[in-house]
C-alpha cells in the first residue's frame, strides 16, 4: 500500500504514565488524528525508523484517507493530537505541507 505523504510533522508519543501507549507505535500506524474537537483517519509513516516508543519523538509522514477535508484548515505550526478512541497517545506539529493538494485532486477525479 501507498501511502501519500500530505504532511509532515514532529510527532511526541506520551509514555504510560502520561497516559500514552505502553507498546512502540510502527511504521503504518493509524491512529486517529485530531484537530478542531474531530477524529480524522490518517496513515502515518516514519521516514527514519521502522518504530517508535512511549517518549520518543518522530519524524512522521501522515497520509489522510479524506484529504479534501482538510485543505485550508490544516497548516505549518499546527499543533494536533492523536488519539486511540478517546485516548490521547501523542501530540505533534505539522513542519510541512506536502502533497495534500494533489491527494485531494485525486480523490475529486
């Protein structure tokens, strides 16, 4: 499966006792990311390592699975959560937009 890369940002993973995960989250991960009180699906994608554990922080490519929804509402410096259920396991920042535009041309065809 291939997943765009709609953004990028720096992603900080709670630990247990933050109330995070208490396994490594792997590359393909599809936690819920939230913005603006709602849960979107997205793919997430780690250019660097195949994992990453309860307080590491990382480099993440994130692929939405409705990309339209969120052109114009998401930008650089955008801070964000990412939830399992009702769960915050991590929260991030969005450091680029990448392919967002073109993901959601896609969809639209």
């Amino acid at each position: 499966m291939t997943v765009p890369k709609d953004i990028e940002a720096e992603i900080y993973f709670l630990t247990k006792e933050e109330g995070g995960r208490s396994s490594p989250a792997f590359s393909g991960y599809r936690g819920q990311f939230y913005y603006n009180e709602h849960d979107w699906c997205a793919f997430q994608i780690y250019p660097d390592v195949k994992a990453v554990s309860p307080g590491e922080t990382v480099r993440s490519y994130l692929g939405f699975t409705k990309p339209k929804e969120h052109l114009g509402n998401v930008y650089v410096g955008m801070e964000f959560l990412i939830r399992e259920g009702n769960q915050t396991v991590a929260r991030g920042i969005i450091t680029k937009i990448i392919e967002l535009e073109q993901s959601a041309n896609r969809i639209l065809q």
